[in-house]
C-alpha cells in the first residue's frame, strides 16, 4: 500500500463517501486508489466548482467532503471556494498535490510550480499541512477531522508531495479513529447565565450557523425563555415554519434594531454577529444596550463585533442543553405580542424593495415545501434572506453572505441534490452569476438528478447597475447580454421552461420531478414585474 492508497483508506474510516475532483498528471495515485474505493467520485468541469459542491454538500448534510485537486493552478482555481466556505464556517478537506519534496522553493520552472503553495492557499484554510512522511498521514487526518468535529469548521488543506504520495506506507493500526467531543460550558457560567435569563424582563435570542445541527434544543430554549428570536441565514429553519417567536434574518431593519436595543439580557448562540447578518445596510446601527451572553466553539469569536458580559467557550448542543436545566420552568414574558408587534411594523411583502420577489417565494413554498434552496449573489436571493421561510435547518444557504462570491449556486446546488438524493433541491441563480459557471451543467447532466435551476434574468448584473444609480454612476459594464439558455439546455441535455409569472412558475415546478435530469427555469424579470 503506498500512501495514497493509505490516505483513500484512511478517508473511508473517517466517514468520508465522496470526494470532488479533476484528474491531473499529479493525482494520478489518488486515482489508482481511488477505483477500488467505496468513495463517489464527481467530476466538475472546473476546481472552484469542486469547492462549491463539497460545500453544498457539507451544509446539506453537516458532514465533509473530499476534494481532490491537483497542484498549481488547481489549487488557485479552489481558493475562492474555499475562501466563501472559511467565511461561513463549513468543513470541506482539500487534498492537493505538490511537486516532489526536493524540488519545492527551488523555483526550477517545474509542472504546476509555486513558490510556496502551502503558504499561499493558508488564508483561505483553517488548517493548512504539507505531508513529509507517509507514517505522519493518520495523526495530521486525525487532526482534520478533530477541526471538523469539535473547533469552528472550515477548510482544511493536505498537500502531498508527488514523492511522498507514491512512497510506501506503513501498515495501516487497526480500529476506527478517535471519537473527539466539542468543549462543553463550564457548570459556573451556565449557572451565572441561568440566573441572568431567569431574571431578564425583556429577553433576546440570537441563533447562527452554530445552532443548526441541535434545531430541538434551540426550538425548546426560546420557548422556555418566551424569548423573540433572531436567526441568521444560515440558521433559517432553525424554529421551524412560521414560529411565533422567530424574526428571521430581519436585524439590519429598523423595528428589529429597536427589539435588540430594547432586549435587557441578549443571548447569542454560536453566531459571529458579523455584518452580512447584523448589518446589510451597512451602518454600523445593530447596538445591543443590554447584557450580552456569547455562547461559541471560537474562542476568539468570543471577542470579536460585540462585547459580551459574559462569554462561554461550548458547542452550541450542550450549551443549551444545559441552559434548560438551569430554567426548568417556563416564563411568560409576552415573547409572541414583542414579535408579532415587529413582524407587523416590518410588512416585510410590502416593502417596496421585496414585494416583487414575495410571491418567487410564496410559489417555492407552495409547490416545492420540502425543497432545499441554495442561492448564488443575486437580488431574489438577497431579498429571499428576508422572505424566504423553511420548516428545517440546512434547507436555505447562499453566497450572497460571508465571501459574497459569484457561480456559487448552481455546484453548491448539485452538492446537496447529492447529500440529500430524497429531497428536492431548487439553484436560484442571476444570468449574470450562472455564466461563472456554466460548464457545471455538464456536471448536472451527468450526475442525472431532478434539479432546479431557476434563472433571473434581467440581462446583466443588475443589483450594481442599481447600486450605481442610487450613486449617480453611469451604467458602465453591467448591462450585458444573455446566452440563448434554451440552447444551452438542449446542448447539454437539461430540460427548459420560460416563466414570466407566478403561475406559470408554480406549473414549471411542478415538473420537476417527471424526469432524472435538471430542469432549467427561466424567469423573465421584466415580464415578472409587469404580472404583479
């Protein structure tokens, strides 16, 4: 067994079932290994498309993926993926080649060379590991996947020198790896934490990303506390659909700032309380005036956009596992009327900058309930981070936060569709940003699964060419032309629909599952505005 063998092995033991990647001249070993393996392989057309599906399918079903890149421009072609995924917070292993050990930093013009690989791609990892010695391979996975399991996730990169990857590994130690818990609350800060929520008039609840693997828990806490809720994008769902307690991603708005201004004891669970949540408007305006309890795996998050009175280092489960044993009996506090009364003062389907997309969002829900949505940058999706609705966790996530990149929704879409095969997965994506991408609908082709790729266009980057306008910019690079997406379909074998209203968007939906292979939806958005 030489060490890429081991490493395949070494993946299977750990959980892995799928890896993402495009062959090379120097992954050729992790090929051979990877035949015999029970690992899925999917070929995108595009590394960065490697990074979007393994991050699609690590926030679909909380656990990682592989990918498997190939050095030099490989590795620079998945660092915008990687970089939205350390952003969000979302595992993802990247396994890359490098030139043989003797060779590296001697800038000797070699295949796919860098001065310093490693080096360059630490920024966007979380942990970041060049292999020396094959024997080394199980504790530095051992390593990646403690990072995964029980720290803030996010990228971690292996590489592995050409060398090494086809030396000889040593025997392979029986048993599976180590089972490695998060770190739990210290009993004194839950208990100080319980005194001040038991005692809170006006309580607050802030749910991030960090709470959608315990939705039970964080349903059971704002209801004992009788606490109005706020979760960020990637904590939609959390409560559940349609919530009494539950306000959504509304904290840039007004009527929501003045709810947390006006919260005595504020409790944040597993949130960074970063701008793409707290400040959209960008501002600077979401204050807290009372006390602040952070709960986070981060340390340093601990310290970072908000002051916290009293800061807990534990996983966000057992936190508030041990929060309910702290307020064994309910309060009532009037938690509904706080936030009905600021539901009803946000009108959220009347305001004018979301009303036109109200009703993509009602269509989604009526005739696709249980679909996961995956979301690129682009305007329905912005005003879907406010609209949108979902009855679970890990059924809503985007790029239009964090890293804010371009072509995200469609790979991260196919990622999901592969995570979660029994659910319907629905890609919302601009004309604009879908032409990052589009060799992944040869991706989508081949994996032959019914997803829904629902295109907005309004011909050209339109959320700048608005951001222009409003600053008196002359529309300047933003207004461009389509692609024929009807012909596209056809020539990479995916159905396509033209929408130009609600209705006929519900019908096209409703087609989704007739056959094994995705459906393009293209929605005219001049011609939807004129239908309202």
């Amino acid at each position: 067994m030489n060490c890429a063998q081991h490493l395949i092995a070494l993946l299977e033991a750990h959980g892995v079932d799928t890896a993402f990647g495009i062959p090379g001249v120097h992954t050729i070993e992790l090929y051979r290994a990877l035949g015999d393996s029970r690992l899925t392989h999917v070929t995108p057309r595009h590394e960065q498309g490697a990074g979007f599906m393994a991050d699609g399918y690590a926030r679909a079903s909380g656990k990682p993926a592989a990918c498997f890149i190939i050095s030099g421009p490989g590795m620079t072609n998945i660092a915008t993926a990687m970089g939205q995924a350390l952003a969000d917070s979302v595992p993802m292993l990247v396994i890359s080649s490098v030139n043989q050990r003797a060779t590296l930093g001697r800038g000797q013009g070699r295949l796919h060379e860098m001065p310093h690989q490693g080096e360059t791609l630490a920024g966007v990892s979380v942990f970041n590991h060049t292999l020396q010695d094959p024997a080394a391979l199980p504790e530095v996975l051992a390593r990646a996947f403690a990072v995964f399991s029980s720290a803030r996730p996010g990228p971690v990169h292996i590489e592995i020198p050409l060398d090494v990857m086809a030396a000889p590994a040593p025997e392979a130690p029986a048993g599976a790896p180590a089972r490695v818990f998060p770190p739990a609350p210290a009993p004194e800060a839950l208990a100080l934490a319980g005194n001040w929520l038991a005692a809170a008039e006006r309580p607050l609840v802030l749910l991030g990303g960090g709470t959608a693997a315990v939705p039970d828990a964080a349903r059971a806490l704002v209801e004992r506390l009788d606490a109005p809720a706020f979760t960020t994008i990637n904590a939609k769902g959390v409560l559940g659909l349609d919530h009494p307690l539950d306000l959504g991603a509304t904290q840039s708005l007004p009527a929501a700032r003045r709810l947390a201004r006006e919260a005595d004891v504020v409790l944040a669970l597993g949130t960074e309380l970063g701008e793409t949540d707290y400040d959209l408007v960008f501002d600077e305006g979401f204050r807290l005036d009372g006390r602040l309890i952070r709960i986070d795996i981060d340390p340093q998050q601990l310290g970072r956009n908000q002051a916290a009175d009293l800061a807990i280092l534990a996983e966000a489960g057992q936190a508030m596992q041990g929060l309910l044993q702290q307020l064994p009996d309910a309060a009532e506090r009037g938690g509904a009327d706080r936030a009905a009364e600021v539901r009803g003062e946000l009108a959220l389907a009347a305001d004018p900058e979301l009303a036109p997309y109200a009703p993509l969002y009602a269509t989604l829900r009526e005739a696709l309930p249980e679909a996961i949505v995956v979301g690129d940058s682009t305007g329905p999706v912005y005003a879907g981070n406010f609209l949108a609705a979902m009855p679970a966790p890990r059924r809503w996530f985007n790029a239009a936060t964090g890293f804010g990149t371009l072509g995200y929704g469609l790979p991260a879409a196919l990622g999901a569709a592969l995570a979660r095969p029994e659910q319907p997965v629905v890609a919302l994506v601009g004309d604009g940003g879908l032409q990052f991408v589009l060799g992944e609908l040869g991706t989508a082709r081949d994996l032959g699964r019914p997803v829904a790729l629902v295109i907005w266009n309004n011909d050209g980057y339109d959320e700048i060419r608005r951001y222009m306008s409003m600053s008196e910019v002359p529309h300047l690079g933003v207004d461009l032309a389509a692609p024929d997406f009807r012909a596209l379909a056809e020539a990479y074998a995916c159905r396509h629909l033209g929408v130009s209203d609600p209705a006929s968007l519900h019908d096209a939906l409703g087609r989704l599952s007739d056959a094994d292979s995705p459906l393009i939806i293209e929605v005219d958005a001049a011609a939807w505005a004129a239908s309202l």
